[in-house]
C-alpha cells in the first residue's frame, strides 16, 4: 500500500498539470453565439437601411437560421453544466458580475426577436424558396407550419403588434447581438487566473470574427450578385480588423510580463504555433482574403471556398482559444 500526501493542492484531477473543465461543447457554443450575432446584425442594420427586398437572404430568409443555432448554442451549454437538472436557475438570477448570467440572459432574451423576425417574413420566405428552388423539401415544411400559424389568433396578434413596432425591434436586436457577440470574448477574459484569456481584446476580437462568419455564411447562400459582392467587401475589412487585434493581442503579451510572455510563446514557436498560424490566420484569414480579391476582381473563385475556410477558421480559433487558454496557468511558468 503506497500513501501520499498532497500539501500543495496541486496533482487535481482536471486542474493539474493544466485545467481541462471546458471542452468541444463551449467551443461550439462560443462559434454559434458569435454567428448568431452577425447574423442579427446584418438582419436588422439592412432592414433599417430599407433593403429588405433587395437583400432578402440577409433580412428575411437567413433568420431562419438564427433560433435553430441559439437553441443549440443553450442546449450545449447546458450538456455542459455539471448539474443539468438545476440549468432552470440561471434564468432565476441575474448576477451583474458574472459572464455565464449575462451569457444565459441575453440568449434568452434575443430568443424573442430571433422567433418572431422570420415569422413576420414567412410568406415571404416561401415565395424566396420556391422561386429559387421549386423541389426544395424545406418549402413544404415552412408551409405547413405558415398554415397552423394563421390559426392560431394570438400568434397572429403578437406579429402585427411586432410588424408595427418593428423598427424599435430592430434597434434592441442589434444592441443585444453586440452583447451576444462581445460576450462570447468576455466570458473567457473574466478568468484572470488564465493568462491567454486575460486580456481586454477579446470581447472585440471575438464579436469581429463572429460578425465575419456570418458575412461568409451569406455570402455563400445569397443568389443576389450585388448581396455576395457587398458581403464580400464587408469580410474583407472584417478579416484586416481581425488580424490586426490578433496581432496587437500577441505584441501586448510579449511586451508584458514573464508569465505573457510565455503565454505568447505558445503560439510563437511552441504547441499552438503551427494550428494557429496554419489553420486559423492563413487558411481561415489570409487565403480567403486573398480569394475575395480575386472574387471583387472578377476573377472566378468559387464562391463557397472563402465562405468555408472563414467558418472553419473561426471555429479552429474558438477551439485554439478554448483549450490554450486552460494549459496557460501562472503556475507553470
């Protein structure tokens, strides 16, 4: 029989040698409430814009989208909580200081618009569909639920209540969409004792990059030439904002402490270094930039390469940020 004696708290199953509390699931999570956001975004700034039918798969059809991915984005992050039976909680408190209160508040509430946005559309939307693809299995599930929903005299009142407050509706969107989108930085950069997280930049970055997947995402389902070369444009200045708060990120942990700057050594030659710089900022930033140039400059680039490898990059880098943040420690170093 062999005993030991731990004195110094360390050797912790999940804490030692580096935390391992948050895995795929928040990564995931974080992804989806950053595309969410842009798409709400887009959604509301274009319809205040009058573009409502001339950029109909931002303002009308794309909305679609938005409650299904918030639902999903709730639903990991309760398959995430320790204590799932208690997730009901969270909706009981609102505690200012804490980011997983603002996070679950702020979902639920932008739930409310998320629903009734693409309701407000659905005759709309179904026209949109069919014209662009008649056999589209979709159509028919959006008919059948328009139907029931005329039936049912509440529903209907709430949707014109919305349609005559719609332009107030749109303003808190985007408030809450920055929120969201901030947020899914926020959430990480609270965690002091994490030195990749604890920086200020990342409540910017990640709204940035979540507002650039969304503008891939439409870029890559509209048919409209004029909506694909706009959104285009918009990724491409997206993507240098993003670069640049990666940058200044990694200057500000270089020129800092000992412990940033070894936190920063992680991407600059050590573990990270190659993922992040390969398949995060070449093939989810640079080479898509490049392909959009090309795109604007009417060469033939397919459309959905720069739309996929933006998404997929945005994704590694939730990823990246999640489980380097957790292996820096100021113990380690």
């Amino acid at each position: 029989m062999r005993e030991e004696l731990y004195v110094s708290g360390r050797h912790l199953a999940h804490i030692d040698p580096h935390l391992e509390i948050w895995g795929a699931p928040i990564a995931i999570y974080l992804f989806i409430g950053g595309l969410a956001a842009g798409l709400i975004l887009f959604a509301n700034l274009f319809y205040l814009r009058g573009k409502a039918d001339e950029f109909a798969m931002t303002v009308k059809v794309s909305t679609l989208i938005t409650p299904i991915i918030i639902v999903i984005g709730l639903m990991l992050l309760i398959y995430d909580l320790h204590h799932k039976l208690y997730f009901w909680q969270l909706f009981l408190h609102f505690r200012i200081t804490s980011p997983m209160s603002w996070g679950a508040w702020t979902l639920s509430v932008i739930m409310i618009p998320a629903i009734f946005w693409p309701l407000m559309y659905l005759d709309d939307i179904i026209e949109y569909l069919k014209e662009r693809n008649p056999k589209c299995k979709i159509t028919g599930v959006l008919i059948w639920a328009n139907n029931i929903a005329k039936k049912i005299k509440i529903l209907q009142f709430l949707l014109d209540l919305a349609r005559k407050n719609q332009k107030m509706m749109a303003y808190i969107s985007i408030v809450l969409a920055t929120i969201l989108g901030v947020y899914t930085g926020i959430l990480l950069s609270a965690f002091n004792a994490r030195p990749l997280w604890n920086s200020a930049i990342l409540g910017p970055l990640f709204l940035t990059s979540g507002i650039s997947t969304a503008a891939a995402l439409l870029m890559w389902l509209t048919n409209n030439p004029k909506e694909r070369k706009l959104y285009s444009k918009i990724d491409l200045l997206l993507i240098s904002v993003e670069l640049f708060l990666i940058i200044h990120m990694f200057m500000g942990m270089v020129a800092g402490t000992q412990t940033q700057y070894d936190t920063a050594m992680m991407f600059l030659g050590g573990s990270y270094t190659v993922v992040f710089w390969i398949g995060v900022v070449a093939l989810g930033l640079v080479f898509p930039a490049f392909l959009e140039i090309l795109e604007l400059n009417h060469l033939k680039v397919p459309t959905w390469l720069p739309a996929l490898l933006v998404l997929v990059g945005g994704l590694i880098f939730r990823f990246i940020m999640v489980y380097a943040g957790q292996a820096s420690s100021y113990n380690l170093f």
